[in-house]
C-alpha cells in the first residue's frame, strides 16, 4: 500500500482537528475560567473539583 502526500495531509488535518476539539472539552470543563490553570494553586489534574 503506498502512503501518498494527501492522506498524510488528511491525517495531520484530522489529528490537529481532533486535539482542537479535545482541548476545547477540557477548557469547558473548568467552566472557561482561566484562574484554574494558574501556576501553584493546584495540580495540573485538579481542573475539576468540588467544594
């Protein structure tokens, strides 16, 4: 099976597409505040916590 320029475009696309998406899922579920990626408050996995 030869592997041609535009599949690998394709699959890049598609990759960085994927990564787009996913990153917005994790910046929704801080409820899009910002505060909570600040450096020292908590851990990088502590996006999400309850009070």
């Amino acid at each position: 099976m030869k592997i041609g320029k535009r599949f690998l475009i394709k699959l890049s696309l598609t990759f960085m597409l994927v990564g787009a998406i996913v990153s917005f899922i994790g910046f929704a579920s801080s409820g899009f505040d910002i505060d909570q990626y600040a450096e020292n408050q908590h851990h990088w996995y502590r996006v999400v916590h309850f009070e």
